[in-house]
C-alpha cells in the first residue's frame, strides 16, 4: 500500500463514526455548551474586578461569584455527558474497526498467512485498535474543545481589547510551523514504533505455541535473549517518537508562553495609561490563557492524531489486502445433488511465495462420483497441495479442475468448500465445548445428531467421561485431548457435516492399534455412497481403495490397485516391502 495523507487516513477514521450521528450530535453540543461556560467565566472574572473590588461593592461580589458558581456547575453537567458519549463513541469506533479487520481477514487466501505473520496480526487487533480508540474517545473530544475554545477566546480577547488580540495572532504563524515540521515526524517515527511492536507480539505468539519445543530444547534463556532484542527495538523507534512530540510540545508551549508574557507586559502598560480597565486586562489575559492552554491541548492532540494516523495505516493495509482466491462476479450454480464427480485435466501449479519452484505438473486425473481413491508418494510429492487446490485455496497454474463438470473457478467459493469435508493428518480443535467441535460444519445440527457423529467416530465413550460430557470446553487447540481423541473428534465433525465429498489427510494416524480398527469401521460407514479422497501415509489403511494413485516429484507415476501396483510400480512395492512386510 502506497504511503497515504494523514488526512485521508483520519478522514477513513472518523468516517467510521457516520452510523452513530445522533450520538455525535449530542457529544458535540454537550462540548459546545461545556466551552461556552468556560469561557463565559472570563466575563464573571471581569464583573468581580470592575464591579466588586474597584467599586468596592461587597454585594456585587456575592452576585457575580455566584453566577461565576452556576456557570461552573452547567459546565460540569455539560462535561459529563461529553466525556461519557465520547469514550463510548471511542469503544464503539474500536470495536467496528476491529470487526472490519477480522471479517476481511477470513476472506484473504492462504497465500497471505503464508507470509503474513499471526502475531503482527494480532498486535494490530490489540494496539492499533487500543490506540485509535484513545484518539477517537479522548483526542477528538479535547481538540474539539481546545478549538471551540481557541476560537471563542480569539472573539472575547477582540472584545476586551482588539490592540492586544492583533499582537497575539502575530504569534500564530510561529506555532504553526512546528506543528507543520514536527507532526510529519512524529507520524513516522509512530508508524516504526507500531512495527516493532507487531514483531514482539510475533514472537510471543509463535514461541508460546511451540513451548513444548522451546522448553523441550532448552532454548529458554536464548529466547528471552532474542526477546529482549526484540524489545530494545521498540524501545529505540519509541525514542525517536518520544523525542519529536516531545519538542513540538515544548515548541509549542514555549511560543505561546512567551506570547502570553509580552502581551501581559504591552496590556500592563495600557492599563497604566488608562487606556484599559483592570478587569478588562484580567479578563484578557484569562482568555489569553486558555487561548493558549488550548494551543497546547491541540498541540498534543495532532502528536496523538499522528501517531493514531501511522495505527490507521497499518490497519488500512490490512483492509486493502485482496484476496488472491474470489469467487466470480456471476458463480455458475452446482447441481441441488452434487455427485461428487472430480476431474483434473493438465494441472500444474507453484506457490505464489516460490513461483519458479514447480509442486505439481502435467496432473490429469478423473475421479468417479462415489470412487474411493488414495494418494500416495514420499513427503513433498504434491499430495496436500492437491488438496489445496480441489479446495481452492489456491488457483492451478496451468490447466483446470472440474466438480461435477463445472470448472471450480467458475463457482461460488464459499458453495464450492461447502461440498468438502475436511479432516486433516493434524486434527483442528477449537478452544469451545465438544458439542460445538463437533457440529462447526452444521451449527444447527441437534444435541442427538451430535451424538450420533460422535457414536460412528467411536467417540462417545471418552467424551461421556469427560467432567461436562459434551460441554466440556476443550482448552485452546485442544489440550486436554489426547492426539487419537482429538482424531476422533475431527472425525465426527466431518460425519455430521454430511457432505458429498470427503477428503481425509491420513484420518487414522493418530491413533492406537485398538481405536484404529474401530474408526475405519467408522470411515468406511462414512464413505458409502460418497466421493473420498485419502492422503496414505500407511498403506494398510488403503489397500482396499478402488484406486491408488502414486505420486512422485509432483507428478503422477502410477494409478491402479494395490495389487497391479505391487507388480508394476517399483516405488509403490518399494513402499509395501517397508510398511507391509517388516
């Protein structure tokens, strides 16, 4: 994504909050009528002075103190609800935003986690959320008001005395040029810093999902090193950021200080003249004051909006990432009753990250409705890549894949995955109940349905043993489920969902001897009547496969029964003789 305008990036920002106006509205009236009683003080400031002290009236301070009370009063009240509306305003904006990401997110192919890691990811979820949301909740609300009140104090100031006002806004341009110099570098250095913080959430991520191995290789004490590297970076691209809001902020206040003073001293003058009265010179220079009292809350604001604008850019570049893998703008719609007819024709294809690096070439292949066909060949033969591309994840290189004589290109995507069932060699569990494991593919399905998948996949028995049965939750990625019964789970996930094609990565791998035989029980009652594709890492659970189809260096070398293939191929009898007969 090409850099963007800090402007087009807070308009993308506070955009977001169009669908909550009325709301707006009503934060923004309660700020108006907050810094309207500020500023009116100023004027009860002026009565105390002319008309208490200097005419020595001690009912005229009583009166005015207590309209000076009254005011400060409606201000509080006026406050509440802008601070109330606008925090709230700041969690709504946060939470949409977030919601924007993570819906875009599930569309974009794999492809883009490939390269992507998941930790930045969340890193952006988390701290450019948080951080947009201050901005929104409280930046907005105090520049908001700074700028009613700069501008309210600029017209009470030419009020009292037009001469002194015209000596102030000579100062305007000097607190311009800071912000124009030093805002621009703080966006930069905001952005770096977010990096870097993105990378530090990267590492957490992926070396406590991996704890066993780190802990398991003793690589602690390496790690925290690493870590700590990871942090001295944030803490450098801080600095830097630290630095130059810091020095506007100091510019800024520094330039309206001295402002402030000069004109106190040219106002003292005029006083001594008798060309102002006290209270007008007091009430100016309150104004003054919280002229530049809000030039400094701006000044602090547009850092916080540069740094908020270097989170949007990061969070827009997630929103701009295209997914590589769409469905057409006019889907060709499948059968109402897909057979499951699959046909590979002159297939080739490359990963987009390693194009020149070829993982399957020439593949033609013609899958019956109802057939039942293995895949079989070494580790990085094409076999799971298959799978990718039957499920689109990926698009062929060269050539085309067919469902039921429709190019899969030419079909809806979400429709055309809704035809698979999915069980992978590692089993995917998600950190909810049993029940919701295993109906994820049908999340209507009913508490007997479920039960029922769970019976055919042999996993009735552990799950009734477990302390809330189907309730249980199951701890993230499934910790408190052994590997075979994670299988199982899998397994009964892909029963309930009920679909025409299956597509097993070695559904059996996990398991012992003794619940082995019992779910192939369980898959052949599942393959009836069903297409079934089955990446064979063992041989002896596909042996009776109506075909074997052996693959080698992305190629296929060989289809046929485990029979005709132990007398015509030398790489599948090579296979059988390691596996079969030891």
């Amino acid at each position: 994504m090409q850099k963007v305008k800090t402007s087009t990036l807070m308009s993308w920002l506070f955009g977001q909050l169009k669908p909550y106006g009325s709301i707006v509205a009503i934060a923004i009236i309660a700020l108006v009528i907050a810094a309207a009683c500020w500023l009116l003080l100023g004027q009860g400031v002026k009565a105390v002075v002319d008309d208490g002290f200097i005419a020595n009236s001690a009912d005229n301070i009583t009166r005015y103190m207590l309209m000076v009370l009254g005011i400060a009063l409606v201000g509080s009240v006026a406050a509440y609800f802008r601070f109330y509306w606008m925090i709230w305003l700041g969690e709504r904006v946060s939470a949409d935003i977030r919601q924007q990401v993570y819906s875009h997110l599930l569309t974009l192919a794999p492809d883009f986690f490939a390269t992507t890691r998941t930790g930045e990811v969340i890193s952006r979820f988390t701290a450019d959320t948080t951080l947009l949301q201050s901005v929104v909740g409280m930046g907005l609300s105090m520049g908001l008001r700074s700028a009613i009140t700069f501008i309210g104090a600029l017209f009470l100031m030419l009020f009292s005395s037009p001469m002194l006002t015209l000596y102030v806004l000579l100062a305007v341009p000097l607190v311009l040029l800071p912000i124009r110099v030093l805002g621009a570098k703080v966006r930069l250095y905001s952005k770096a810093s977010q990096d870097r913080v993105a990378d530090v959430g990267a590492y957490v991520d992926e070396t406590l999902h991996e704890i066993h191995t780190v802990q398991a290789y003793s690589h602690e004490a390496i790690d925290t090193d690493l870590f700590q590297n990871r942090i001295e970076s944030v803490m450098e691209a801080a600095h830097f950021r630290i630095k130059f809001r810091a020095l506007l902020v100091a510019c800024i206040m520094a330039i309206s200080v001295s402002a402030i003073v000069v004109v106190a001293w040219i106002g003292a003058q005029s006083v001594l003249d008798g060309d102002l009265t006290a209270g007008e010179l007091t009430a100016f220079m309150f104004y003054a004051v919280m002229a530049g009292g809000a030039v400094a809350t701006i000044s602090e604001v547009i850092g916080e909006i540069q740094k908020a604008a270097g989170a949007s850019e990061r969070l827009m570049e997630l929103l701009h990432t295209k997914t590589s893998i769409a469905s057409p703008s006019k889907p060709v719609a499948l059968p109402v009753n897909v057979s499951g007819e699959i046909q590979l024709t002159n297939v080739a294809f490359a990963y987009p990250q390693s194009i020149a690096n070829q993982v399957l070439t020439d593949i033609n292949l013609h899958i019956k409705s109802g057939e039942r066909i293995a895949l079989v060949g070494p580790s990085g033969a094409g076999k799971s890549t298959m799978f990718q591309l039957l499920l689109r994840f990926y698009d062929v290189t060269a050539g085309r894949i067919t469902l039921d004589g429709i190019d899969i290109s030419a079909l809806d995507v979400p429709h055309l995955r809704q035809q698979y069932a999915l069980v992978p060699q590692e089993s995917v569990i998600f950190a909810t109940s049993v029940a919701d494991n295993i109906s994820y593919g049908r999340p209507d399905a009913s508490q007997a349905e479920i039960q029922e998948a769970a019976k055919a996949a042999r996993a009735h028995s552990f799950i009734e043993a477990l302390p809330n049965g189907y309730q249980t939750n199951l701890g993230e990625r499934g910790v408190r489920l052994s590997g075979g019964q994670k299988q199982r789970i899998a397994i009964a996930r892909a029963i309930l969902a009920d679909r025409p094609i299956l597509l097993l990565d070695e559904a059996t791998s996990s398991l012992d001897a003794g619940n082995e035989q019992q779910v192939k029980l369980a898959l052949d009652v599942l393959m009836e009547n069903r297409t079934s594709v089955v990446i064979a890492h063992r041989l002896a659970t596909v042996i009776n496969s109506d075909r074997i189809i052996v693959m080698d260096k992305g190629q296929i070398v060989a289809i046929g029964t485990h029979e005709n293939l132990m007398e015509t191929n030398d790489l599948y009898r090579e296979f059988a003789q390691l596996q079969l007969m030891n």
